[in-house]
C-alpha cells in the first residue's frame, strides 16, 4: 500500500475517535494473566527435541492435548487469564494441509482463544480461504481475530482488484478491548508484513500488507485517550527482532506477545522503553504465562513463567486427545483414505504414519546461535537431507531448498512419511533446470543480508538457502555482496559464474519459468511414470527407497562460518540474532 494511502487511514481512524463520545472509564486496579502460544505450525502431536544443549533435548515435547492441559491449569491458578494463539496455525503437517488448516480449527476452536494474530503462513491456502476462517461476522475460527495491517489491496490490475468492493479496507479488526477483573485491556493485533514464502506468488491475490508502525503509532494514543485503556497489548506476527524495534520507537506498549522467529523467551525482554517482549519458540513445545499487575491504570508489576510443554511433565487432555485421534483416524494406518492435495492436485495414497526410511544422525534446524554445531540461522541437516533428496531425484549438479524455520525433529532411527509432511507442507512439485553461478552466489548473498542485516525492516522471514552439492565460507561481519566467498561445487571446484549448473528444487504451476521461487532455464517438472502429479513429499520418499538400507546419512557443516553470531541482547538464548550482525556499511 501506498504511504500516502496509509496516512489516509490513519487519519480517518483518528478523526472517527475525535467524533466518538469520550468512554468514562475508573483507572483499573488488580490482577490479570496472560496466557501465549504461538507458530504452532499445525502441530497435532508431539515430536522430539533434538536441539543441542537444550535442557529437555530427548524428550518428546508439545502436542495440543498437552498445552492444553498446562492451559487449564493456569487458568485453574489464575481465573483473571486471556488466552492468545500467535500466528502461524494452521500450515505445518498433512493433516493441516489436506484440511486447507480445518485440523487445526477444529481442535483449537475448543481452547477458548481470547485473541488471535495470523502469521504469513495462515495466508497459504489462499485469500478466499483465509476468510473462510479467519473474517466476517461467522468465521470457521472462532478465535477472535485482529490485523490492523492487513488491507483488501487497492491495486488497479487483475487479479490483485478481485475483492473490489472492500478495496482500500482492512481485512479483520485492527484491535479488541477486553474487561477482564476491573482492568481494561486493548489488544492490537498484527499479521506478518510479508505472505509466505517459497510458494506461489499468487497466494496473496487480493490482500496488501504493511509493516505495521503507523498503524501501531495510531492506535496507541487512541487507545489510552478515547477508550481509556489501563494495558495496551501489542500481539504480533512481525517477530521478536522486529517487534522490539517497534517497542523501542512507539512508546506507549506494555507488553509485546511475539510470534514468528521462534525464539524460546526463558527470561522476558524488557526495551527501552519498558515494554515486556515474549516469544514462545515453535509446535507448541513452549507455553508462556505473564502475570501482570495495574494500580491506578498502569502496569506496576508483573511475573514472566515459561512452561515447557513435555509428556514427562504434562497428562494429554481426554477431551482433546479424542478430538486429535478423531482428526487424524483418516490419514493413519486405523482408518485411511486417500485425500487430494488442495494446492497441487496429487494424491496422498499412503498412510502417514507409515515408516519410509531411517535416518543416522537428528534432523532438525533449531540450534541456537553459537552452539558447537551448525546454527539454525545458517544451515540445519534437514535441510541438507532434503536438498540431497532434490539434488538425486534430479541427478543434478545442485539441490537447494529455502531455510524455512518451520518444520520438526527426527531423532536417529525410523523417518514417517508425516515427518516430511512437517517439512514439506506447502504443496510444492520438484523442477530440474539450470540457473548461472552468478546467481546462486547472489541467492546466497542475498539470503544471508535478509537473516543478518543490522536493519531489521530488510529481514526476509526464512533463513539461509540450503544447498546440496555446493559449500561456501560465509562472514556475517562483512558487508552485503562480500559475506559469501570460496564457493566450491563437490567441495572442490570452485563455482564458475558464467556457468549454467543443473539445479533441483520446489516448483509451483503459477510460476513455471521459476525453481525455488528464483529464474531458471530448461525447466523440467518431476512426474510419475503416468505422467501424474508428484508432491515434493513424493520425492523424497523415493529418494529414501532407493538410499543403501533406506537411510540417510547427510553430510552437514557445509557452510564454514568465518566469524561468530554475536552474542544474545538479553539472558534468553539466541536462535537468530535479535538485532542482527553489525557490519561496517550500516
């Protein structure tokens, strides 16, 4: 949307204040509690933690039955209580795919959500679909729902104008109040700035977002003149990075319910400016509980708690155990049928819960900055295992696959086909085609300046690009276009630039001159031996087959990091440097 366009907003948003009768409101006084879950990426069950040096590593961690049993207890504790989903729901496994996100619905729509911000993921099955769920006076999703940044798209172009009647107006509410214990709680609600990525450029037809700060900025004095609000609540899919640049610039936020980097808050960040700042790592492993004290209309006090979300420590909820088995009965061995993906038409004919394969080492993307290892912000072994798998099924000189931060973990031993549906849920096909090494130093270059840079604004949402096929050295402390250097295909000869490589990678119909979302040449899309669809999931699956006893083995640290990620702002460690890597042209 236009600058100017937004100022109009904003302006009319204020001048409708200015013409509302003034609320008489008490300045509160007590207690409320605020519960958060966030990114829960359509995480029905729980899986492993194979983080490294995580207390809980080993462990099986999340599924809902399980939050939802840490929920109740809170709320048995602390009655004063609003619940809040962050954003990224209803994407990350089969069930959520091949139910267009219902799985999800079904089951959350029972927790009693107060407030819900979506996240660029909730946007995956299009506009239509997205309010379906999410908008209008009966959505299927009755979680309470608010984006002050997300617009019916004014733009004067098919297919961009296809909501014309709503264009210029926003999507869902920008923001709810609650009475909650005497105390008069505004919550502002934000979605992510970007749609999802590594999919169609078509998902977002008809929908404009902006990154939030005006309508932030307006909203606050709003708030606090007019409705006389004792907390304002800033829920946000923008990120922990982001949202703390927001707090740090817009006074005026007691607290800041971030979503989207899946940082694990073990200990609350607190800005400049005092706002409190949490964020609740991903798949509903972590739960977070702030209590949080007002005295004459201000937060006075406030006790921040991480509940790690274990089946050691937690008892599944029957209710929502039942309900989970309910949903998942037709995709697993006790009850399948076949279902169609929704996004690329093929075929799921086997149970996810059938073993496919094996695997001899963890694969996840999760280690924090500064482990012995590879750092999730770089490079993770899912991602070499599933570039490997692109590289092979193309018989190609180069895999590659973007450093998305969803996903699961494996630990050693039996890989599910569900497995790869928590990586692969987007419903991507796999191309082979060729791309010049001018560009794949550049997709390089430009992925680490989108996960390091100093200036949070210019962060992409994914981290680095995985390869198959190709290692690099990579400073984080040199400026843009110079952090990548020693490219090197097969660990020993050096990348030619005016070289066209064979690459393998995700491939969407809307875009058929493209792999990976980036340009490429003599594109050739994968197909069964019938000519039929292919879901990337389908790839890999064959690549396990025909790997020496169906196990994979990925060869990892191909990225030879020159200088370390700075250390964590704050006592909570670090997956993804808060305010990125300072460098000398910023």
């Amino acid at each position: 949307m236009m600058l100017r366009q937004i100022k109009t907003k904003i302006f009319g948003l204020c001048l409708t204040a200015l013409m509302m009768p003034v609320i008489t409101h008490a300045a509160g006084n007590g207690d409320v509690t605020f519960i958060h879950m966030g990114d829960l990426h359509g995480h029905l069950i729980p899986r492993p933690n194979m983080r490294e040096g995580d207390p809980d590593q080993g462990q099986m961690m999340g599924g809902l039955a399980y939050v939802y049993d840490e929920i109740k207890k809170i709320r048995k504790e602390h009655p004063n209580s609003l619940l809040v989903n962050g954003g990224d729901t209803v994407q990350g496994s089969a069930e959520a795919l091949y139910t267009s996100g219902q799985a999800m619905v079904d089951v959350l729509n029972m927790f009693k959500i107060d407030a819900f911000n979506p996240g660029n993921w909730d946007y995956l099955y299009g506009t239509e679909r997205f309010r379906e769920l999410f908008a209008g006076d009966k959505p299927l999703a009755n979680w309470h729902p608010v984006a002050a940044n997300l617009y019916y798209s004014t733009l004067y172009s098919f297919p961009e104008t296809r909501y014309v009647k709503q264009a210029g107006q926003r999507v869902l509410k920008p923001y709810l109040i609650k009475d909650v214990n005497g105390i008069r709680v505004a919550i502002i609600g934000l979605t992510a700035d970007r749609g999802p990525q590594a999919v169609s450029t078509r998902v977002m037809e008809g929908f404009t977002l902006t990154p939030g700060e005006f309508e932030v900025a307006a909203a606050v004095p709003l708030l606090r003149e007019k409705h006389k609000v004792d907390l304002i609540v800033l829920i946000s899919e923008r990120g922990l990075g982001a949202n703390l640049e927001i707090a740090e610039t817009i006074p005026g936020i007691d607290i800041v319910l971030s979503s989207d980097m899946h940082e694990e808050s073990r200990k609350e960040l607190v800005a400049k400016t005092g706002t409190v700042l949490v964020e609740e790592g991903q798949d509903g492993t972590v739960l977070g509980e702030l209590n949080v004290h007002v005295k004459n209309g201000k937060m006075t006090g406030y006790k921040w708690t991480q509940h790690r979300i274990t089946t050691k420590n937690n008892q599944p909820d029957p209710v929502i155990a039942a309900k989970i088995e309910e949903i998942r009965r037709p995709f697993v061995k006790a009850g399948f049928v076949t279902h169609v993906n929704p996004i690329n038409g093929a075929v799921l004919r086997t149970p996810i819960d059938t073993v496919i394969g094996f695997t001899k080492i963890p694969l996840h993307r999760s280690n924090f900055a500064g482990t012995s290892s590879m750092n999730a912000v770089i490079e993770g072994s899912s991602h070499d295992f599933l570039a490997d798998a692109f590289k092979a099924s193309c018989d190609s000189d180069l895999g590659m696959i973007r450093g998305f931060r969803y996903g699961t973990h494996i630990a050693p031993g039996p890989i599910k086909l569900e497995d790869i549906y928590h990586y692969i849920p987007i419903g991507p096909q796999v191309a082979c085609g060729k791309i010049s090494g001018d560009d794949i130093h550049w997709m390089l270059e430009r992925g680490a300046d989108s996960s390091l840079s100093p200036y949070v604004g210019w962060w992409g949402g994914g981290w680095q690009i995985a390869f198959s096929g190709l290692t690099y050295d990579l400073d984080p402390k040199k400026p843009y276009g110079n952090r990548v250097s020693n490219i090197r295909i097969s660990g020993s000869d050096p990348m030619d630039m005016e070289k066209l490589y064979t690459v393998g990678g995700y491939w969407y119909v809307d875009n058929p001159n493209m792999i990976n979302r980036h340009k490429a040449w003599e594109v050739n899309v994968l197909k069964d031996k019938d000519g039929g669809i292919l879901d990337a999931t389908d790839i890999v699956a064959y690549y396990l087959h025909m790997l020496p006893d169906h196990t994979v083995d990925p060869e990892i640290n191909r990225v030879h990091l020159l200088s370390p990620l700075p250390p964590p702002i704050s006592m909570s460690r670090e997956i993804q440097p808060l305010k990125g890597v300072p460098q000398p042209n910023y």
